[in-house]
C-alpha cells in the first residue's frame, strides 16, 4: 500500500540533532513512552512551545520507527555524513512527496551529470504532481513554496546540497559501505538510488 501524499512537510524541519538523541535513548534501552515522558517533562529538544516538542517528537520518532530498529548501532558509530544520511533516509521513507522528489529531481540531475537543481525544478516537480494527484491538484501555491522551502533546508541540513541562492550544487553523498549494505538487506535499493543517483 503507497503512502498518500502530504503536505505535513511545511511544518517539519531536518530535526538531526533530536533524531540523534532518540535514536540514542532508545539504544539505552528507553520506550517510546520514557522518551515522550523526558520531551514533555524536560524539554530534551529544546524546543520552543510545548506543542512544537510534541511535534518534533511525533514525527522524529514516526521517521525513525519507518525503519527497522537494526540501524541504530550503524548509525552510532558512523561519521556525521553517515549519520545524516540515515536521518534522510527515515525522512524519505516517512514522506512519500519528499522521496519522489529526491528521486526524480536529484536523482536525475546527477545521473545526466548536472550537479545542480534550481527553483524552477522544484516548480516543475510540484506541477507534474498536481498533473498526476488529485489530492496534490488542490494545494496553495503558498503551501506548495513552502514544501519546496522545507525540501531545499532538509537537503541542505543533511549534507546532500550546499545553500546558494536560486540554484544549489548538488554534492553527491557517498555511501558508507556498511549503511549501503544495510539499505540493500533492507529492500531499500529506491532510497539507495535516490541517494547516490543510480539508474
């Protein structure tokens, strides 16, 4: 079953740092709850409103659960560029939208060796979208410029292009070979390619 599309997006940021911290607690062996319980209680992402932290907990912790608890001592011990991707990946697996565009978008740009995406890429993406998906068909152009605004930071945040005005460089991330064979055991060869801009 394929995940609808959604516009949650515009709302969610990269959340690295907080995604590390869950991802940690529950190596130590902390339920989801004790988690929830240190987020309300203790504000551990620092987060400006209550609300906001129940916001970045619900959806850090919906990316991590997204995949299986057997990446945690990968992504522990990786380097931040491994770590940062695997954060991505749990952001693209979460959010359906965010996946097509890295994989349609990113992807292509590297595989026919242009290293950079602009604005109007993103234009173009969103207007295939609403061609293809009712639900997408009846978005704001404001909701859809702020989509496009959250795609542009998390990539940024997660080290896959830098942060230029306009048009951005696309730096094409290289795989940890460890995390690599972990997607491939995991069924995730789309994300794999999406990542490294593989046909």
């Amino acid at each position: 079953m394929e995940k609808e599309y959604s516009a949650g997006a515009v709302k969610f940021s990269f959340w690295f740092m907080e995604f590390k911290k869950v991802v940690r607690l529950l190596t130590e062996g902390k339920s989801y709850q004790e988690i929830k319980e240190v987020v309300e209680n203790e504000n551990l992402f620092a987060a400006a409103t209550p609300a906001r932290a129940r916001q970045i907990y619900s959806t850090v912790t919906a990316r991590i659960k997204s995949l299986d608890d057997s990446f945690y001592p990968i992504f522990l011990k990786g380097d931040l560029s491994t770590q940062k991707l695997f954060a991505l990946t749990a952001a693209l697996t979460h959010d359906r939208l965010f996946f097509d565009f890295v994989y349609e978008v990113i992807r292509e740009k590297i595989i026919i060796g242009s290293n950079e995406y602009a604005d109007r890429d993103i234009r173009i993406f969103f207007q295939n979208k609403q061609l293809q998906d009712e639900k997408v068909a009846k978005w704001t152009d404001e909701t859809l410029n702020r989509l496009g605004r959250s795609y542009k930071t998390m990539l940024y945040e997660a080290g896959v292009t830098d942060k230029a005005n306009g048009t951005r460089k696309i730096l094409r991330p290289i795989l940890d070979r460890e995390m690599e064979q972990w997607l491939m055991a995991h069924h995730m060869e789309l994300i794999l390619k999406a990542l490294t801009g593989v046909r």
